[in-house]
C-alpha cells in the first residue's frame, strides 16, 4: 500500500499556497500573469513570468518580494516533478529568510522543502521541517496555511503507519473546508479519508471517498486533481483484483497528467498500469510500465518509489520464469530498500514526533491560558453594564407580564359581565312571561270561584286542576330561581359529603305527589337505600328535583317513570361513580336535540304534557351542581317512545 503514499504526496502539494492575483505595480501585473498561467497548469509560461519579475525593473524590488517569488518557482518545479530544481529554490528561500527573520516566507519555504525531502526519503529532516513550519504558522495564526502543513503531517503519519493521528488530521481539515465552504479542500480531504481507507484495505469504501473528491473536482474544473483521484481509484479497483476497470481509469489518468507534463502523477500510474499488466499475464507490457516508472523516477529524483517498482519488476520475471534476471533485479531492490535504514530512522521519527506531539499541547495550554486571561479581563469590564442591562430587561419583562396580566384579566371580566347581562336580560324576559301569565290565570279562577261560576262538579275540577297547574309552576319557577342565583355566585357555599341515595329522593318524590297524583303516573323506585354519593347536600336535592320534575312534566297521564341507581368503575373518570338514572314513557327527544341540551347552555323552555310551563333554567341547574361536583350527564331519548336520563357522581371523596 506504500504507493498510495505518492498520490497523497502529490495532492497535498496544491494546497500549499492561494494564488494572489493583483496588478497595483507593473510588476504585480507580472507576477498576475505568472498566477494566472499556474493556476491553468500552463507552468512553462508561469516560471517564464515569475523569472521576469525577479529583473525588478519596476515595482516592489524588497527582500521579501524575492523570496516570495523563489518560493512559488519552488512550487512550479514541485509539481512538474522537477524536486532538485524545486529544492534548490527552497534553499535559496531559507538561506536570506532566516539570516533576516521573514518568519512567513521561511515557514512556506520549510514546507515546500519537506515534500521534496519526503520524496527522497529522508523522514527525518522532512518531519523536522514540517514541525518547524507548523510552529511558524501557529504563531501567526495563519489557519490557511497551517492546514496545508497540517495536511503534509498527516501524510507523513500515513507513510509511518500511524493511521489513526492521520484520519484525525484530515477530520479536522475537512471539517474546516466544509464550513469555509472550500470546494478545493473538500475534494481533497475527501481524497486523503480515501487514501486512509486504502492503507486500512477497505478498498470500496477508498472508491467512495475518492469519487466523492472526483465529482467536486470535474466540478469546479480542477482537471490535474481529477486525474490523480483517477489514478488513485484506479490503484483501488488493482486491489480489488477488478484489473480491467483498473486500467480503464488509470488511462483517464495517464492522459490528464501527460497533459500537463506531471510526472511524479505518471510514475504512479505507470507502475499501476504494469501491475494489472502483470496480473493478467501480459508480462511484456508490464515490463514496459515498469521500466517507463525507473526512467521517470531518475529524471525526477524520487527515489521513494524505487524500490517499489524494482519489487514489482523482480515479481514479473519470476512469474515468467526467468529466475536468473528476477535474482538480479531482487539485488538491487534490496539495495533501494535499505530496511535496516529505514527501521532506524523510523525510530528517530517516533520520537520526533512524540517530542512534537508533547510541545504542540504544551503550546495549546499556553495559548488557552492567555486567551482565558484576556477574557477575564474583558468580561470583569462589562460585567456592571451587563447587570445592568439585565437589571432593566427584567423590570421591563416584569412590567410587561403585569399589563398583559391585568389586560387578560379585564378581557375576561368583560366577557363574563357581557354574558352574564346577556343571560340575565334573556331570563328576566322569561320571568316577565311565566310569572306574569300563571298570576293572572290564579287571579282570573279566584275570581271565578268567587261569582259561582262553577255550576257543577265537573267544573269546579276543571278550575281547580288549572288552579294546581299555575302554583306549581310559580312554585317551581321561584325554587329555580332560588337555586340559579345560588349557583352564580362565586362564592357558593359547597361542602360535599356522604349523603344517603335513597332518603334523599324518597323525601323528593314526596315532595311531588300532587303532581304526580294528578297525572296518574306511576313511580317504580328500585334505588337501593345503602347507596351514597359524596355531594353537596343542597345541590344533590336541586338536582334531584329538576331530574325527577321533567320526567313527571314529559311524562303522559298513566305513564310509568323508573328510578335506578348503581356504583359503577367510569371509563371517563377512572374512578368509583354512582349512575343515578331516571327513565320516563314520554315525549322523548331527538338524538340531536338531546346532544344539544347535553353540550350548550342556553336558555331553553318547553311545555309538558298537561301544559305545564317551565323556567329553563332546570337542566343548567343539573349541569352546573354536577359539574361542580366532579360529574357528568347523559341524555338517551327517542322521540314518542321516552327518555332515559343518567347522572353520574362520586362515590367517595377523592
């Protein structure tokens, strides 16, 4: 999997520095063109520009200008894979740079030259440089380019087997590119989770993540990153022993990066290529490949991937037997290995980057201690004002909630004086009816009796069967009048207890034996005399009344009424309950008018069966005691066959 290493190498390189593209002098306008040709890859016209500008026949012609120049012309020979070249610009950087304390160009140059350390294989000095870098950058709080040469660490980390600090790495970077909405940097650090992928063999989840990169990349029209994710996709599908897609892809790549002359990309690829070659038996090709790798690789100086491709080319002739020329390749693959080497070195750099690890926390506590201490200090200076502050929001708040408290309060009022002078000016209109009429009727028959105009029996029962019929409605009306205005009084006296069931609507029915006398109605009365409900004794006998008055008024001459009672588990209350019920042979209702008188509370009044005039006011009476009592109603009645009315009520005290 060490091969994956180049393409890492090889992405993390274009991150290195923004290009800067202004024209105030006419040699930015220069460096302009010099930019703008990298940026298009076009590197031949770009080194032609920037060795232009270092002639400094106009414009800025300081120190620093110089360096940054070298420094990009470092990065153009980098990425044509030119790394002497590209070394000895760095070189020159850091040897004016820190003789003259230019912290930022000697950091960028310290990073330029570890990827061409990298590339030789010398992880020492490589990680040493990248150290240093990342130490410059921090202290200048450059987030940019410290994530560009945080990136370089974590491939470092790949190449020595530390995976895990790698993956953290490149989390970090992604997150960042993300929320700086950086298409350059997601695409890359999608790569680089693809790359960790691969060193961890999960080879279908690497494809994932690097097509992920290559559908940014086609994208933005980033073509040179396009063709190095084709090449590492590519190297993947090898993997997957898939060699034909393999090859597919890795000719995308092979011709994106000829294209634009990148040849440590073509070195890749090429060796790539030679290995699908070689595992499909076509031995020649793959020589081929291999030996297009060592020619690149001595043009460019990367000796990294040496050992690689000798490995790969001593592996294809013991394949095709020819043992003798596999033993003398093996030589000097061996000799470009140099495992004894690289272990210690790798020792070196365990601890290098241990020592590293230690000073970068030791570092970040310093830093955490300084900024507490500024915020200490910023927030002991506001600390008065914002109590301040707080202090009126609150007494504001508080102001506010009383308003609306007190606007609600009379809002509610409002309402309840506008309904009650609405129920009150509705029931004085029923009062002037039904009192004014039986009054004069008792006036009309007591003068009657008095001129004799009664001749016979029959007739003086006439008189008198109307004389009943008019007190019992004054009767009735003043007693629901009684008990309407106790019921609306807000401070009702209401003091429930046990009251015994059967006494009380014994007493009841007593109460209505003239009435029930002259209808002829026959009372069945199967309540139990144990029974108690817990009530408000005052209420129970309002109700009692109004329940067992409507059923004697709706109720036909000789008609029955049966009064039931039983203890019941209620589905709606979840408790202990009574059911009171009374059933009459009536009148009825329909089941609308019945839900009706169940849901509203208007005002209604009806005439019963012998004309008997009513209030309205009885079956508000029994909806508000009961519901003042924790209970309910229930109204089942069909029209000429009765009415089946039902009380609920608690049996015992919560």
């Amino acid at each position: 999997m060490k091969r994956s290493i180049l393409c890492l190498s090889v992405l993390l390189v274009f991150n290195i520095y923004p290009l800067r593209i202004y024209a105030s002098t006419p040699s930015d306008a220069i460096i302009a063109k010099a930019d703008s040709c990298a940026q298009v890859l076009n590197f031949d016209c770009a080194i032609d520009y920037y060795q232009e500008a270092l002639l400094f026949k106009h414009g800025d012609s300081s120190l620093t200008a110089f360096l940054k120049i070298h420094n990009q012309i470092g990065d153009i020979y980098y990425k044509q894979g030119y790394f002497t070249k590209a070394n000895r610009s760095y070189q020159l950087v850091l040897r004016y740079a820190e003789d003259h304390h230019i912290v930022e160009e000697t950091a960028k140059a310290l990073m330029g030259q570890s990827h061409v350390l990298w590339r030789y294989g010398d992880n020492v000095n490589s990680i040493q440089n990248i150290l240093r870098s990342i130490e410059f950058f921090r202290s200048a709080r450059d987030t940019a380019n410290l994530v560009s040469a945080s990136n370089i660490l974590g491939g470092i980390y790949v190449s020595t087997g530390e995976l895990s600090k790698a993956s953290e790495i490149y989390g970090e970077t992604l997150e960042i590119a993300i929320n700086g909405k950086d298409s350059v940097g997601m695409a890359s650090s999608y790569e680089y989770k693809g790359v960790i992928r691969s060193f961890n063999k999960e080879f279908s989840e690497a494809i994932k993540y690097y097509l992920k990169s290559l559908s940014i990349n086609q994208k933005i029209g980033n073509e040179l990153d396009a063709g190095i994710t084709n090449a590492n996709i590519g190297e993947a599908y090898l993997n997957l022993s898939d060699y034909k897609i393999a090859l597919e892809y890795l000719s995308v790549a092979e011709e994106i990066l000829t294209r634009h002359n990148f040849n440590s990309g073509l070195i890749f690829v090429n060796y790539c290529a030679g290995e699908c070659h070689m595992k499909l038996g076509q031995f020649s090709r793959a020589h081929k490949r291999f030996d297009k790798s060592l020619e690149l690789i001595q043009l460019t100086g990367e000796m990294r991937e040496q050992s690689t491709v000798l490995g790969l080319k001593a592996k294809c002739f013991e394949l095709e037997g020819k043992f003798s020329q596999a033993y003398k390749v093996h030589k000097e693959y061996a000799i470009a290995k140099d495992s004894l080497n690289t272990s210690n070195q790798n020792k070196q750099l365990m601890q290098i980057m241990g020592q590293f690890e230690f000073e970068k926390k030791e570092q970040e506590n310093l830093y955490l201690q300084q900024e507490n201490a500024l915020k200490a200090k910023e927030i002991d200076s506001k600390q008065a004002q914002i109590r301040l502050q707080y202090a009126i929001v609150i007494s504001l708040l508080i102001f506010l909630m009383i308003v609306v408290l007190l606007f609600v309060k009379l809002y509610k009022n409002k309402k309840l004086l506008d309904e009650a002078n609405q129920t009150k000016n509705k029931l004085f209109g029923f009062i002037a009816h039904d009192i004014k009429a039986p009054l004069g009727n008792l006036q009309m028959l007591v003068h009657m009796l008095e001129d004799g105009f009664a001749q016979n029996q029959k007739e003086q029962d006439k008189v008198l069967s109307e004389l009943n019929n008019c007190t019992y409605s004054v009767v009735q009306l003043t007693d629901d009048l009684i008990s309407w205005s106790v019921a609306q009084q807000d401070g009702l006296d209401f003091h429930p207890k046990n009251v015994v069931l059967g006494e009380m609507v014994k007493d009841t029915l007593e109460l209505f034996m003239p009435q029930i006398e002259f209808k002829n109605v026959i009372i069945e009365n199967n309540i139990q005399p144990y029974l108690q409900v817990y009530i408000d004794q005052k209420a129970f006998l309002s109700i009692l009344r109004n329940v067992i008055s409507n059923a004697i008024k709706f109720s036909e001459t000789g008609g029955a009424i049966e009064l039931s009672a039983k203890e019941i588990i209620s589905k709606k209350t979840g408790r202990a309950m009574i059911e009171l019920r009374c059933k009459d042979e009536g009148v009825g209702m329909s089941k609308e008018r019945a839900e009706l008188l169940v849901k509203t509370n208007q005002i209604q009044t009806t005439r019963g069966t012998a004309n008997e005039k009513g209030t309205g006011l009885g079956l508000n009476l029994i909806k508000e005691f009961v519901q003042k009592s924790n209970g309910y109603i229930k109204i089942k009645s069909k029209e000429n066959i009765g009415t089946k009315f039902s009380v609920f009520l608690p049996a015992t005290a919560e």
